[in-house]
C-alpha cells in the first residue's frame, strides 16, 4: 500500500518538473500504476466488510480487529 502511495506521490512531483510530452506521458501512467496499486491493497477488507454487512457492528469489528491482528507482524524480539 505505501509503495502505491510513493510511486503516485514521486510521479506527480516529477509530472511538475518535466518539459517533455513523452516523459509526462510515462509519468502519468506510473502515477496511474501507483493508483491502482494502492487501490488493489484495500479491495480485499472492502470484500470483507461487504460480506461482513449483515452481521452485528460489534460482531464485526471484533473480526476485524483479529484479522488486523493476524495481518500486522510482531517483533521476534
């Protein structure tokens, strides 16, 4: 998800510096590919709250909260 958000970022900075169509062209693509990869990051708990709409809140955000759990790693320290 962050690289996303660095790829979008840094694309449309050097977008403002460049004096040349074909680069502005490279660049907007990769301002795009930056996009849609910060967009494929978050599809998959938009999945998961959808099919979790029924359920009560409480009962959601507890399973939500586990799953963040699960996902995020711990220090092995």
């Amino acid at each position: 998800m962050i690289l996303g958000y660095t790829i979008n970022t840094g694309a449309i900075m050097l977008l403002a510096l460049t004096g040349r169509w074909e680069a502005a062209a490279v660049l907007l693509v990769a301002e795009q590919a930056g996009c849609a990869t910060s967009f494929l990051s978050n599809v998959s708990m938009a999945l998961l709250e959808m099919m979790l709409w029924r359920i009560g809140i409480g009962i959601q955000e507890s399973i939500m909260k586990a799953l963040i759990v699960a996902l995020v790693p711990t220090d092995a320290g």
